[in-house]
C-alpha cells in the first residue's frame, strides 16, 4: 500500500473517530501529495523517495512555525503545530543511528578504497542513495568528515 493510500484509509478512520486534529495534518499531508500529482511533467504515480521528499518538506515547514510560535510564545499554535508535526513524522521510514550510519560509512569506504577528503564526494553520492530517507544528510556529511581527516 503506497502512501496516497495509507493517507486516505487514515483520514477515514479519523473522520470516523471524529479527530479534527489528526485530520487536519492527514488533509495536508493528501494536499502535498496531490499538488506533487498535478504538477507539469510530474508522473502519475510518485516514487517511494518523492513521497519521502513530501513528507520532509511538510515535517521541515511544521518545525519551522512551531519554532516560531515558541519564540512568539504562542503556545496555543506550537501545541498544534507539534501535534501535527508528531502525525507527519510516523509516516516517515525509521531514521538511521549515528551508529547505524558510521558503521555503513566505514563499510562504502573500505569496499571502494577511499581515502582522505579528495574522496568526499564519492563516499556522499553512494551514502545519499543508500540512506535516502532514512538519515539526516547534515549527520552523514560530518561523519564522512570525521572518517577521512
């Protein structure tokens, strides 16, 4: 079941059990989606890393205003802004451990023989599509750093 699907299976439920929150950040979630449908070139059906790419962009824009409105101390709206965030960030795959990522880094470096920061940008291109999803681009950039200084 891809997303688009999870995503209306979940806004039924929700409609159901009567959760105007979790609906909220689900509509948003089917807006992004459908908005990524109708765009000029876009395919008709959007690959597991364009999905993963929405639901990022939704979580980065939710992380954004919520810090906003701490800093604004408008409690009220970074509730919301957090509860929404929390819904958006479980459709996300599990994210990486450092560890998990270090120990996969080590393993790209030593099958391709790579050495020093020349290489940086070979190690990236591989680790960026192996962990595309599933770690933070900046996390992985400074343990290559590390790793070959």
């Amino acid at each position: 079941m891809n997303l688009e699907q999870r995503i209306n299976e979940d806004i039924k439920a929700a409609m159901l059990a009567k959760e105007k929150d979790k609906l909220n950040a689900l509509r948003a979630i089917k807006s992004a989606i459908l908005l990524a449908k109708t765009q000029k070139g876009a395919a008709d059906e959007i690959s597991e890393e364009g999905e993963i790419k929405i639901l990022k962009q939704l979580v980065k824009q939710r992380q954004d205003s919520a810090e906003m409105y701490k800093q604004q101390n408008r409690d009220d709206l970074y509730q919301e802004e957090k509860f929404q965030l929390d819904i958006i960030s479980a459709y996300l795959p599990k994210m990486l451990s450092e560890e998990e990522v270090e120990a996969s880094l080590k393993q790209i470096i030593a099958d391709n023989g790579f050495a020093g920061m020349k290489d940086m940008g070979k190690v990236m291109g591989q680790a960026t599509k192996l962990f595309a999803g599933k770690a933070d681009n900046k996390m992985v950039s400074d343990i290559v750093k590390r790793l070959l200084s």
